[in-house]
C-alpha cells in the first residue's frame, strides 16, 4: 500500500495514510452504505440488489448465445454446435458465478464491501507492515485490477443499449425501414444517460429493482415458451457435451470459449456491490430468480436453434413472439439502460476509492443525496465514460463486432481477484496451503484458459480495453511514485514537531489570537505552511491545531473512532481525522466531533493553513523526466483542497513553495 502517497496534490493537506485503523469500525457484514438489510427487509434487499448488481449479466442473453454460435457455424453439426456451447454457457455460469463468486469469494469482505480494492486492502492488512516484496505484488494487483475494471465499463454501455437497439432490426413490418436509426438512438439514449448522473439516480434507483426482476422473468418466460421446441437440450445440462464440443472443433472451440466467456461478463459486480446490499439478499436472488432465468433463457434458445438452425443467426430475437416483440424491446432498451447505469455508478464507486487510498489525485466528488451514502457524482469520470462510449459505439457500429472487444478486461479482473484471495485465504482465514490449492488452482486455470481464449480477440478489438487498462496503470503508478518520492523530500527538507517547539520556547514569536489549523501528511514533522508563518509574517496564532486526514484499510470508520486528539503543550494540539476508503472527508463535519473531546472553537473564526507546493521536473529524481512531468500534470490538474475537503474559502490562507522532484 502506498501508504505514505497523497491522494492529491500540490500541498501539505493530502489524505494519506492508509493506515490499518485502531478500531474495528465499519458496517457490519451485508450492510454497507448504511443499508441494514433486516431493517429494509431480506426481500427488498434482495430486489434491490437485483437491479444494480444482475443488471450487466442480465444483458448478455441479447448477444452472448449468438456469438458463439458465430464461430461454430461451418464446424460441426447443429446438434452438436448447440449441445456443446449450451452445455458451456450452464457450466461457465455454474463455476465463475455460483462457485468462485457466491459461495467462495463473497466470504472474503472487508467490513461488509468487496471488490478489487477492498480485496487489496484486506490482503494488505492481512500482510501486516513486514509484508515488504509480497505487499508491493498485492498493491500492483489491486492497481491492475481497478484500470481493467474502468476498461469494461466504457465497453459495457456501449455493447449493453446497442445489443438491445439492434432488436429493432427485426421489428414485424418496420425493421427494414429503422435499421438507419440505430446509432443514433443508441447514442441518444446513452448521452441521455449520462447527463442525468449529475442530477442524482437515487429516485430512478427505487425502480431498477422491479424492473430488472420483471426483466429476468421475461427472459425465463421466453425460455420456458420455446423449450419445447426440443426438449433435447436439456442434456446440455451433462458437462460432457461441452467437453466433446471443444474437443471436436480443436482450436475453434478454444477460440468460441472467448465467446461462451461473455454470459458472465457483470459477474464481479456481485462482490464489487457486496457492501450496498449484504452477502445473503445477493446469494438468494442470483439463486433464487438470476440463475434460473438465466439457465432458462439460454436452454430455450438452444431449444429453439435445435428446431429452426436459421435461427442462430440472432436466437434472442427470434425467440420473441410478435405480439410481445414490441413491449419485449422496451424492456430489454430499460435493463441496458440500468444495467449502464450500475456500471457508471461503479466507476464512480471505484474513483472514490482510489482517490481515498492515494492511488489517484484529488478529483472532485459530489454528492448527489443528503440520505444515501453511495450516491456520489464525479464530473471527470462521467465526462471520459461518455467520450470512450460514443467513440466506441461509432467506430465498432454494431454489438456483434464490439463483442470482439469485450470479455478480456473481465477476464483479467476475476484473475486478480482470484490471485488476491490467496492471501486472504492463507492469512485471514488461515487455510493450509493443501486446502488453498484445492479450491485456487482449478480457479486459476478456468481463469487462465478464459484469458488466453479472450487473448485471440486482441486483434479484432481487445486490444483498446488493454492499452485503456495500460494507461491506467501507468497514471497510479506514476501517481503513488512520485507522490512518495515528493512525501520523503519533504520529509528531509522539514523540521521535527519537536525540534520547532524547542526554537519557539527560545524565540517566542508574536502571537496572533484565535486558532490556526496546518493540514500536513505527516503529524511529526512541522507543516510547510506552519513554517512560512513564522518565517514571513513571523506570528504564531493562541491555538495551533496540527490536523492529518488518513484514509483506514476499512471501508468506514465509527463515528466514535473518527477523530483522535494529542497534546503536544499549551500552544499545540494534534488531531488526527480517519475516513474510511468509501468515505468522501468532511473536516468541517469531523471538526464539530472535536467539541465532544474538548477541543472547542468556532470553525468561522479559524483559519486553515494549507502549503502549496509548486513542482519542477529533475532528472534526478528517482522518475525518468517525462514521469515526472507526467506526475506534475496530475498535481496541477488535481482537485483544489479546499473544495474536497469542504472546507469553508473564506477562512483558508495558502502559503506556497516550489519543491524539485
């Protein structure tokens, strides 16, 4: 963990340590963002989850089937052809989601939340402060982890709305004639989309539930209609047509696995939303309605391939009688659009947290609900969403060739997550190595042979999600190198706490009344801006409060545990504020809790003392020059500390100094 790296900025005042937090604080397990599942109620719980979390998953009957079936077509015998690739999406589903993901993996959360980061801070805690070497690999993991993660979601939009628009090709009497119109309204439907985030999804989120499950269970209705086309696909339910099927078809059937992957691409949202919704209502919705009308959905389009071949040319809509094709359009139009929305939403989520543990500068984040904690809003990410979608959507102008693009960003995210697990597997939940390798090589290999097969696609398309993921890295690398070469600068360029209160005791300066507060990454030295002061206005104000915002390896931190004062003598107080990695700082808010403690001052008649350091490129600064410059971009363009800290304008003093990195 980079524990020493700002998480922002050109001063003193940055959020940084990622400390391990001397509380056991956060929500408990299933019941993040202040969501009690026992107090909204196991089935609301549950519904709700259905809508965020199954949204991404619950699109790919529109296309994955259908891709496929694509690469099988001159190979072997329908019969085969489909028996094989059903048998392979049931299975895929049964090993990644059920397996890997709900009954494994959703017991490794950190305080309630899952996902790749807090998948990385667990390891990471769980690795203690000698974890040296392995910390290093596990923080990189965590770090590849989050740059696939924003690769799926410009794909998944894209893919997503125009999968479900494309059914307006077959529209009875009409299709021909709207066939011209469908990027244009697919692109409408996704600016519309994407314009609403800054209003707030919170009213719209009520509903995503009750139509996603309505969603669900038209795909398993229709499932259920054509499954007596032939009922003979139910022996796709033996593994050994799917093994056949690869067998026969040699390097094909490796290459359509790159397409069999695509029916569990939105499987790690449900680790990722394991936090908003609690382990139990997701586990029972996913087998309880998902799966089932999932498995449904897939058997009666193989069901109906087996009776009409032609139709594995788009089995989806052709399974659509025409009385329904219309209100069935509409609905699979609204499952994209939520599913988008929770892939959004998600890269908002992850932002906060990356911000939060220093591996991004400061970026704004606003809150779009006085009520719900998850509700956030992030200008900067919704605009490059928008931008990477509809440069998609143009340049690949149909799902059938964006589907080419998509799968290797997923695959590569469950691998991490699969190599993290280890060592909450070994450490926390102190699994011997025998039983370990029992339950992750099988998983590592389904991974690796997925990733390979995703491999194949590079040259039709895989290859943007990789070089966008590539870029990524390379920004938080940049980020968290630079900002601990910066942090150790300073640190040797600084003055001991200690070593300033001996000066002061020697030379007392003149004293200015009211209470004067120095945001800094490190408590023990003596503040940038602190030292400016006295250097040019030579003033020490009554009351000097030392102020430190540190980001825990928890998702959240107790009220109770949130502030924690230390005298130092009569002149000087440090407080230390802790926020969890899915908390946005509030040092107004976090004040008012030092009251409570005995540190009382009125907030309008503070002044906060932020230093800003203005950088300049080295060559010897540990970075090549175009990192550096590359580190200095980001410090420029990073959040003004005053607004991500809610502090209120009028009442900060910015003192400022130019550092060479």
């Amino acid at each position: 963990m980079a524990s020493e790296a700002p998480g922002a900025s050109n001063s003193d005042c940055a959020p940084t340590s990622t400390d391990i937090p001397h509380q056991d604080g956060g929500p408990p397990n299933g019941a993040g963002h202040g969501h009690d599942a026992k107090g909204h109620g196991f089935l609301a719980m549950a519904l709700g989850s259905i809508g965020v979390v199954f949204g991404d998953i619950g699109t790919s009957p529109l296309y994955a089937l259908r891709e496929a079936l694509a690469h099988s077509r001159s190979t072997t015998a329908t019969e085969h052809a489909v028996l094989g690739v059903v048998s392979l999406v049931l299975w895929t589903m049964t090993l990644f989601v059920t397996i890997k993901y709900v009954i494994f993996f959703m017991r490794a959360d950190n305080k309630g939340e899952g996902g790749t980061l807090a998948l990385m801070a667990l390891a990471q805690k769980a690795l203690g402060k000698t974890g040296g070497k392995r910390s290093m690999v596990v923080f990189f993991l965590g770090v590849v982890g989050a740059a696939l993660f924003y690769g799926d979601g410009i794909i998944t939009p894209a893919i997503s709305v125009l999968s479900a628009v494309e059914g307006l090709k077959d529209a009875p009497g009409v299709g021909h004639a709207l066939t011209p119109y469908i990027l244009p309204i697919s692109a409408g439907i996704l600016i519309l989309l994407f314009a609403v985030q800054a209003k707030g999804t919170h009213r719209m989120a009520s509903l995503f539930g009750p139509f996603t499950a309505v969603w669900f269970l038209i795909l398993g209705a229709l499932g259920a209609y054509h499954l007596a086309d032939d009922l003979s696909i139910l022996r796709a339910f033996n593994p050994w047509y799917g093994l056949r099927f690869l067998l026969e078809n040699g390097f094909l059937g490796f290459v359509i696995l790159g397409s069999v992957f695509l029916v569990v691409t939105g499987a790690e949202a449900l680790y990722a939303d394991m936090g908003h919704f609690g382990k139990k209502p997701i586990q029972a919705a996913w087998l309880c309605l998902v799966f089932p009308c999932l498995a449904l959905n897939y058997l009666g389009q193989g069901s109906l391939v087996l009776d009409h071949p032609a139709a594995r040319h788009n089995p989806f809509w052709e399974m659509v009688p025409s009385f329904a094709y219309w209100p069935v359009l509409l609905m699979a139009t609204v499952a994209t659009v939520i599913a988008s929305q929770a892939v959004i939403t998600g890269a908002f989520s992850m932002t906060q947290q990356a911000v939060q543990l220093g591996l991004l500068p400061r970026i704004e984040i606003k809150r779009t609900s006085e009520t719900q904690a998850g509700q956030i809003f992030v200008p900067a990410v919704n605009q490059f969403l928008l931008i990477g979608v509809l440069v998609l959507l143009f340049a690949f102008r149909s799902s059938h060739k964006l589907a080419s693009a998509y799968g290797i960003a997923v695959t590569g995210a469950m691998f991490v997550d699969t190599l993290l697990a280890y060592v909450v597997i070994r450490r926390v939940w102190k699994w011997s190595l025998w039983q370990t390798g029992l339950l992750l090589i099988p998983l590592v290999a389904l991974d690796c042979v997925f990733i390979a097969s995703n491999m194949l696609k590079i040259p039709d398309g895989a290859w943007l999600p990789l070089v966008f993921g590539a870029a990524l890295v390379l920004i938080m690398a940049t980020w968290t190198r630079g900002a601990n070469i910066l942090t150790a600068k300073t640190r040797r360029d600084s003055v001991p706490l200690i070593d300033l209160m001996e000066i002061l005791r020697a030379r007392a300066p003149h004293r200015a009344p009211g209470t004067a507060i120095f945001l800094t990454s490190d408590p023990d030295m003596t503040p940038v801006a602190l030292m400016h002061n006295l250097k040019h206005n030579k003033v020490l104000h009554e009351r000097n409060v030392i102020l430190t915002v540190r980001t825990t390896e928890t998702p959240r931190v107790r009220e109770e545990d949130r502030v924690t004062i230390e005298k130092v003598n009569d002149d000087f107080k440090k407080v230390i504020v802790n926020y969890g990695f899915m908390e946005s700082p509030n040092i107004p808010k976090a004040l008012a809790v030092c009251r409570k403690q005995g540190l009382k001052f009125d907030i309008m008649a503070t002044s906060f003392f932020l230093g800003r350091r203005s950088i300049v490129p080295s060559a010897n600064s540990g970075m090549p020059l175009w990192q550096d410059r590359l580190f200095i971009y980001l410090m420029k363009n990073a959040a003004n500390p005053t607004d991500f800290f809610k502090i209120p304008p009028g009442r900060v003093v910015e003192l400022g100094a130019q550092v060479t990195v």
